[in-house]
C-alpha cells in the first residue's frame, strides 16, 4: 500500500491506544487499514512528554492495570519495545501518622497494616475481599467479549446469561450482589469495615475520574467493575518509557502488521450513502475511502458530529445525546532533584501507587465542592513516582512524580487563571503533609487543569471514560442500548473507544472487540 | 416619596367606594381577597379553551350541545344531525377545525429534516401540495399522522390532531430547521359538500374550481388573505381555509350568509364524525392508539396496520421507523383495520367481532350512514384472519351473531 493511497479495507480514526489496537487486528486478519488521527504523535491520552529537558512523564494516563495478556501476545508487542518497568505495584493509602496501609499481593502484610487502624478491620477484611474476588469471578467472563445487544432478541439473552451466572452464586452473594448494584461505594465500605483509611482508599478508588462521591448511587459497582477490569490485566505497573511507550509499541506493531498510521489528519466527517459509511473526510478535505470505518472518539462525538444525527432514528439520537460524560480532573506532573520523604516508606511503598484519602469524608467534600465549581481545601489525589522503577525518566538520582487530582471543577470560580496557583499549592501542601520536603525538591511542573486536558485530549469535562462507568452504561448498556455490539447504527461504522464495552481504562479491549466485530459483520454479509 | 403615598392611599379609597356599594349594604367590609390578583395561570393549566369562531358557533347552535376537542370547545350539534347531514352530503356544510395542531417548519434543511421524520420522502412535494404525513417511532408504530402542507422551498406547515412536540424538537436535532407551534395563530375552517364550489364562487372566488385535489393557494375573501387548500377528512367536495383568528369570524359569517342561498349550513362535530368514518379514515386515540400512548406495546400499530402502507417508502435514507419498518414488511403485519357493514340499527356496546367461532378483534368507530342506509365500522382485526374462509360476525349484547362484511375503505366512493 502506497504511502499516498486513499482506498483502504478499514479507516480507525484516532491512534489512542484502542485505536491502535483495532488497527493492529485487522491489519493482522489481512485487511489494508489506516489510522487518521488529528495529532502530532500517537497515543492519544497515553503519551509520554518532557516536563523539562531530561524529565519525562506519561502526560495524562499514567498507570495500566486491565492490559491482558492476549493482547499483548496477539500483537507481539515486546518484540515493538514493550517492556514492562513494573507490574505488581502495591497501593499505598496514605497515613499522616505513617501508618499507611499497604494493599499488595502479600495478603499478611497488607491485612497486618489494615488492622493497625481498626482491630476488627482484620476478618472483615478478608470477608470483603473474598466478596469482591466472588463478584469480579462473575462479572470477568462478560467483560473479555462482546456483550449481545439489548435492543430486541439480545435482551432476553444477556439477561440469561447474567441470571444463569447469578443463580451459580448461591442465595446469600446473589442476595448481596442484588444489593450491592445500586448501592453507593460508602454504603458498601459502612457496612464491610471500619477503618477510616481504608474506606477512605477504597471509596477514591471506586470514583477516580467519574462525576461521583462515594455516597453517589452504583459506585459500589463501579468498584467491583474496576476490580474485574484489573483481574483481566496484568497487574498495576507501567512500561519502561511511560504509558506512551505502550501506544508507541501498538504503533510500530500495527505498521509492521501492515497498517498505516497518518497524524496531523483530523477528521472532520465520517461519510454515509445510503445508510451505509464509504470513508472519512478530513478537515482539509482529503477523502479517504473504505466500506470498514472505526471511531475511537467518544460514541456522541461520533455520532452526532462526524455522521450526524440525520443518519440515526430519532430514539437513537435520544440515546446518544443523553449518555453521561461528566467529572473534571487536573493533573499534576513533577520534576523533583530526588525522592521525597515519606515515614515509613521502603522500596516498595516508593514505587506504589500513593493515594491521599483520609476518609470518605474527605472525599465526598471533594466531589460537593466541584459541583459548586469551588476547589475543595483538601483535596485527594493518585500520585506515582514512575522514575523509580523506570529510572530513566529522570537524570540520575533525580524523579518525576505524575498526580491524578479529581473532583476539580472545568469552569472554577474566579477562573483557571487566577486559581491556577493556590490550586497547586493546595495539592503540593496536601502531598507535604505525608512528605515535608516535596516542595524543596522540586524544580519544574506541568500543570494540566481541565481546560488544558479538554484542549490536548479533549476530555476536559467530560471524564476520561468517554462516558460516565456507572451500571446504566455498562456491559450491555455501553455505549447506549442497541450500540453494545460496537456496530455505530450506520452499516460498516463501529465503535472502538473507551465509550463501547468494556469501558475505560487503558486495557484495548474495546479496540479489540470491536476489530472482531467488524470482521465477523464482514464475514456474514 | 410620593408613589409610596399614593399606593397606600388608593386600597383606602377603593374600599370606602365598595363600603357604599349596594352588593355590601352600608358597613360591610369586602374581602379584600376579592381585590387580589388570581394566580398566573400556566397555559397547559389551562383545558377549557375556545376557538376564535366559538362565539359564532354559540350563536348557530340551537342545541347548546357541545363537544371537546384537544382542550377546545366545539360545537357537537347545531341544529340537528339529520339537517346538518343533509346538507353535507347534498348541499354544503361549514365547521370550525380550529383545533388542530399547526406547526411551521422551517430552514435550510427542513426537507431532509422531514424525510428522516416521515415514513414518506417530502423532496418531491411542489409549493401548495399537501401529502398525508405519517409519524412513527422506533419501533415503526404510528405515533400520529396528519397533513403536511409545502408552503415554499423551505417552508412547510404540519397539520396534525394532536401535538407531539417534544418528539418533533427532538427528532430537529442536528438539522438546521426552526419548529413553530403555530396554531394560535391560524384558524381553520372546513367547507364541505357538493356545493362548495358554488358557495365559495359566492363569496367571490371564480378559480377554486381549478385547485387540483390535495393543491392549495392564496385567496382572498372579503379583503382577506386566506389559505384555501382541497383538503379535508369527510370524502367528496371539500375545502379548507387557513386564515388569521382575527379575521376567522369574519370569513365564517360571509360564507355562511352567501351559502344560505344554496343551502349551506353548519355542521357540527357529531356529523364530521359520521362524515370521516364513511370516508374511512382512522383516528388517533380513536380507531388506534398512538405508540406514546399505548399502554402496552402490543396495542401500539405500525402503518402497515392501519393500513396505511401506502405511505411508507422504505428503500430510502434513514427515517424514524425504517429498521423496524423493514422487518415488519418483511414478515407481514399482524394486525388489520379494516371497514365492516353490520345490519344493525346501532351498533353502540357490541361485543368482539368473531370469526367463525374465534375471537378475531373488536370495532374501533362506527355509526349509522344515511346515505348508505346501514351501520358501518372500522374494526382492528388479526391479519391472519382475513385469508380466513369464515366470514366475520359481531356478537351483540343481546347474544345474537350479526354478521358484519368487510368492505372497502372508503365506504362512499369519493367523487
């Protein structure tokens, strides 16, 4: 395929990392494919950038915890340069006594430090764990394939499927199960543990990049789903070079599959005959050509901006303008001259993911104060230093420290302008308070506030979910009813974000799935 | 300083006036609530509401005998239904349809708009054409389905029975097209009859004559604009007029005293019914129930039911129903409402319409035709029943089986 071809089997639109993964599939089933993304490089919300000269951080996304295995293989993505810094992380939630609980693999260790704030927490525990582990056994099987489509016969299906499952359960765990579905994160942890740490934890976990406090109703799902998404990954780490060295990998392996990747190519409309897509055309006009096209971009953009709403029944329109993207968050990327100090930290604290939730408390006043559009006083957050399995991110015996603060709101009072400042003051004292000397180590930043993440990623207010992960948009319900099966409405359109089944994260399973699709549409007809 | 005086002062005054007045008799108080203004009222608070031509309509009626329709005030009967029948079918009769829904479409792209809305294509409409307009949803149920009038190249009127407006806001969406509730702002009248012509050349137009079946054009009566359309529900020769509710009296009484030479009276809402019904035309929330109200999804009909297939064009671009449409066509529909000729002086209160011994559905309208000398109805029947060899029969409340016909929509052939 020339360079300068505009005939191709399949278009993907967008080289974040899922759309890189549907190119890679269906370039690898034989089909000639090219990628078109609007951006100077590939990765999409998994890229790796400079703070400063020698400093280097994945930029938005920095951690990967649902990247399975197959996919990995299927691509043969370590012989693209995928080398994995780390994939057994543990996480840290933060103690201002330096009592942090350690939640790892080492089950011994991680209730002993459990038990330190909440003698009782021991049993209870293991009692929640072996819960969740019960759930994620139900819940994984749907999550590694495509989910049938609830609109008509599919229905019926799912729902059998999901009742068959169930009912293996037995009374007691389905009973809980039932509960637990529209239950808020809190409600679950209030009637687990006792600890106000690890709720604390657990709750930010359960919420971190949705429009939710853990008294929001269905974060306890979204807990278990997060949870699941994991057990299908493996492990929480990062690849040497950041998360863009995991796209940069799915790049060169999808080129060497035969696909073409062509940036600084914004699409601007997906073209319909008929009920049918033919191509893309670009913003500067350019049309390429293919009976095959896959959106990356989340399902309403998709829709209702590049084909537009005239190509979709009015019901389906209803359904798409309606699905829920909301939650802000700002990021914070750290350049530091060396480690921070932490009490009570060793090696494997360092290189875990640290989270700074005291208490649900804390959390949830987070979430209320940016539905006010108000900065919270304390706010919480996810930090990693990846320089420190993955040394070369920083000069010697120096670090980067990547920060996930949700529950910032897109439009603050006053302005990002003027709020900028105190803001990042506000997170580097928080991080201070479990770490004295961050700020004396620190010698240049990047602040990402939502604006700035909506301008680069354009997910600014609208989460990074490409649509909120609460049950009702979930599994069969993802990206809306009649659209689970990846198929966009439009003949030869898919779906292949994070928006489609089996939702956020950086786990290419959307990608995936919906590259199948796509071939096994084109094998029936 | 001063306006703060004077409010005080003005209640004060007002109450020694009514202290004088002789509702109160000397020394009594009024309530002051009744000096308070009521509470705005919203306007869908609102159900009881009158026509620009109810004034005239009391007048004619001799029967105080009234009807609701869509919130409004009509008349039911004016004088009697045998005079008022009489003269729609032998000479000519005027009502008030002032009560339908009219939304103005507009825009760049109201053609498309409308192609994704309809189950039939709009593109080749000409300017003054109108075309029966069919709504669904989905699912390819009948939401509503009215008459759609081409006003220019981006200009269409919507005329339906009844609104639907959020489902047409939102099928708006992402066209580039201006939806107007307009039916304040448009009367309508309903000129029917043999001798319509002839009661419009009355009133001073030569040329209606000439306006093609389903074509409208700008008239004027009297000094008037109106919007004359050959348009209507009742069968035969028949017109509409749009104009201003201003002047919609005004057009109403002139054609009233010129027709009275050739017989024209007014009809009221009891004989347009027996009218449509011969006519054989269905009704929303009458012969069928929208796909929005359907209390169940089984009692919701797709076009194909309603034996409305004629309307639906599906080897085109999207429109609202075409998937569920196709496989409907695909597998044949499962209902049919079909017209029926019972011997049966009045047909109020029977049972099922069987056949054979099955239950096969049940009479939606019916109504005694004059001019047919027999009860017709339309009934919703299984399609798989009319392959079927046994004829149809009604069980009556008295137990007895009357055998009812099925017959050709419409009931009297249109001239």
């Amino acid at each position: 395929m020339s360079d300068d071809a505009l005939q191709y089997d399949a278009i993907v639109i967008g080289a974040g990392h899922n759309g890189l993964v549907a190119a890679g599939y269906l370039a690898k089933a034989g089909k000639s494919v090219v990628v078109l993304d609007g951006a100077k490089a590939v990765g999409g919300a998994a890229q790796t950038a400079e703070i400063s000269p020698d400093y280097q951080v994945s930029t938005a996304a920095h951690l990967i915890s649902g990247f399975p295995r197959q996919v990995e293989k299927d691509l043969k993505l370590s012989k693209h340069g995928l080398v994995w810094a780390t994939n057994d992380m543990v996480t840290v939630a933060l103690d201002r006594d330096g009592k942090h609980i350690v939640l790892s693999s080492d089950r011994k260790s991680e209730v002993a430090t459990i038990k330190a704030h909440a003698s009782q927490d021991g049993d209870a525990w293991k009692a929640f764990e072996a819960r969740t582990a019960k759930y994620v056994k139900l819940l994984k099987p749907f999550l590694e394939k495509r989910m049938p489509d609830v609109s008509e016969d599919g229905a019926t299906k799912a729902a059998a499927m999901l009742a068959l499952r169930l009912e293996k359960m037995g009374p007691l765990d389905l009973r809980a199960f039932l509960q637990l579905v529209p239950s808020s994160v809190a409600a679950l942890l209030d009637r687990s543990l006792e600890g106000d740490l690890i709720k604390g934890a657990l709750s930010l976990e359960a919420t971190l990049g949705a429009a939710a406090g853990p008294h929001t109703p269905g974060t306890a799902f979204s807990y278990v789903y997060k949870k699941t998404q994991e057990a299908i990954g493996q492990g929480m780490g990062y690849p040497v070079g950041g998360t863009g060295s995991l796209t940069e990998a799915l790049a060169s392996a999808a080129e060497a599959l035969g696909a073409r990747i062509r940036l600084e190519s914004p699409v601007r409309e997906i073209l319909v005959e008929e009920g049918r897509t033919t191509g893309v055309r670009l913003a500067d006009g350019t049309v390429f050509e293919a009976p095959i096209v896959l959106s990356s971009v989340d399902p309403k953009t998709t829709c209702l901006d590049l084909v537009g709403a005239r190509h979709f029944e009015t019901p389906m329109v209803n359904h798409v303008s309606r699905i829920k993207m909301r939650g802000a968050t700002a990021k914070i990327n750290l350049a530091l001259e060396g480690l921070p100090t932490f009490e009570n930290f060793s090696d494997r604290e360092y290189g875990g993911r640290l989270l700074i939730a005291p208490d649900m408390g804390t959390v949830e006043r987070s979430f209320t104060a940016a539905k006010r559009g108000e900065l919270t006083l304390e706010p919480v957050m996810e930090a990693v230093i990846p320089s420190y399995h993955d040394p070369r991110l920083a000069p010697m015996g120096h670090h980067v420290m990547s920060i996930i603060v949700p529950n910032v709101p897109f439009d603050v009072e006053g302005g990002w302008d003027v709020q900028k400042e105190p803001f990042v003051k506000r997170v580097i004292d928080t991080i201070s308070d479990y770490a004295p000397d961050l700020s004396d180590k620190i010698i240049a930043g990047e602040v990402l506030t939502p604006p700035e993440l909506e301008e680069r990623f354009g997910w600014g207010n609208r989460g990074w979910h490409q649509g909120n992960m609460s049950f009702d948009q979930l599994l069969a319900f993802r990206p809306v009813p009649g659209m689970a099966n990846y198929e966009a409405g439009v003949r030869g359109l898919y779906l292949c974000g994070v928006g489609t089944h089996p939702g956020g994260g950086l786990t290419g399973l959307p990608g995936k799935l919906s590259a199948e699709a796509a071939l096994a549409a084109e094998k029936v007809s | 300083m001063t306006e703060e005086v004077t409010d005080q002062s003005a209640p004060e005054e007002g109450l020694d006036v009514s202290r004088d007045s002789p509702l109160n008799g000397p020394g009594v108080a009024p309530d002051p609530a009744w000096f308070e203004q009521a509470a705005d009222e919203p306007p869908y608070a609102r159900h009881v509401l009158t026509t620009p031509l109810h004034l005239e309509a009391a007048d004619e009626s001799r029967t105080n005998s009234w009807a609701e329709w869509a919130g409004y005030t009509v008349a039911q009967v004016y004088t009697s239904i045998e005079q008022e029948y009489d003269a729609l079918r032998t000479r000519a009769g005027l009502s008030d349809i002032s009560p339908l829904t009219k939304i103005r479409l507009s825009g760049r792209e109201v053609v498309t708009c409308l192609d994704r809305l309809l189950t039939r294509p709009v593109g080749d409409l000409e300017s003054n054409q109108s075309v029966r307009a069919v709504l669904c949803d989905g699912h390819g149920h009948v939401i509503t389905e009215g008459v759609l009038f081409r006003l220019g190249d981006e200009e269409f009127r919507l005329v339906l029975r009844s609104s639907h407006m959020d489902w047409l806001m939102q099928s708006a969406l992402g066209f580039d097209v201006q939806l107007e509730d307009v039916s304040g702002t448009i009367a309508g009248l309903s000129l029917a009859g043999p001798m319509s012509d002839n009661v419009l050349a009355l009133a001073g137009l030569e040329k209606p004559a000439t306006l093609a079946k389903h074509h409208g054009a700008w008239v004027e009566l009297g000094g008037m604009p109106v919007y004359l359309s050959r348009t209507g529900m009742m069968g035969g020769r028949e017109y509409e007029l749009w104009c201003d509710p201003a002047d919609a009296s005004i057009v109403w009484r002139r054609l009233l005293n010129v027709g009275q030479a050739v017989g024209l009276r007014p009809i009221g809402a009891a004989v347009r019914d027996i009218a449509r019904l011969e006519n054989g035309v269905a009704l929303e929330d009458v012969d069928y129930q929208s796909a929005f109200t359907a209390r169940d999804p089984s009692e919701a009909l797709s076009p194909y039911d309603l034996c409305l297939g004629g309307c639906v064009d599906l080897d085109r671009t999207v429109f609202n129903g075409q998937s569920a449409l196709r496989k409907i066509a695909a597998s044949g529909s499962t209902n049919a409402l079909v017209g029926f000729e019972l011997d049966l002086a009045d047909a109020a209160g029977v049972g099922p319409i069987c056949n054979g011994d099955k239950q096969a559905g049940r009479i939606t309208s019916h109504a005694w035709s004059p001019m047919l000398q027999c009860t017709i109805a339309l009934g919703l029947v299984e399609a798989s029943a009319l392959g079927a060899s046994d004829g149809f029969s009604i069980k009556t409340h008295a137990g007895e089986n009357i055998p009812a016909k099925l017959t050709k929509r419409p009931f009297l052939g249109s001239s």
